[in-house]
C-alpha cells in the first residue's frame, strides 16, 4: 500500500493518470479538468514525497480506508485519505493536508 500510495502521488504530480487504478464510480467524476485540478494542488510543493506511511487504516462495507502520510526531503509532511474496495480500486481520493499549509 505505501509503495502504490508513493507511485500515484509521483505519477499524478507528473501528470501521468492511469484510470484503470479507479473503480467504474470514481473513474466516471475524474475528468480531464478534476485530474488537472489534482495535479496542480499535488504540485503547489515543487517536490516529490521521499517516503509514505500508512497513518490509520479502516474499513467500512466493502472499501477500505488508508490515512496516508507522505515524507518529502526536508521533512514536512502530506496526508491524503484513499478508499479502495475489494478489488484494490480507488474508489475515493481525499487531501487531507499538503506540506507547507
């Protein structure tokens, strides 16, 4: 999960979005204007996460939740909450927090 979590930030900062990572719900609300919006906010840091940690996880009916804590060079921080459900599909993708704010 920390590993996949690390790879989605890096890749969404790039502006490399695969739409089969998302379940059929989500997918369908991730436009070409949200997934650009997302890409902005996640590069308002300038600088890739080094590390991810799972905070918190939980599950509620068929997702799963992860509170994911991303590490960058000089040691401030990001949270993003994920949903998944039982296929390993985001079904949900929630900024909690960027480093700097």
């Amino acid at each position: 999960m920390q590993d996949l979590a690390l790879k989605w930030f890096v890749d969404l900062q790039a502006g490399r979005f695969d739409p089969t990572q998302y379940a059929p719900a989500y997918s369908a609300q991730l436009t070409e204007e949200a997934v650009q919006q997302m890409t902005h906010l996640l590069n308002r840091y300038r600088a890739s996460p080094k590390q991810a940690e799972i905070m918190q996880s939980r599950t509620s009916g068929d997702q799963t939740f992860h509170l994911v804590k991303f590490l960058y060079p000089r040691g401030d921080a990001a949270s993003i909450l994920f949903g998944f459900d039982t296929a390993g599909k985001i079904t949900g993708v929630a900024v909690r927090s960027l480093a700097g704010d």
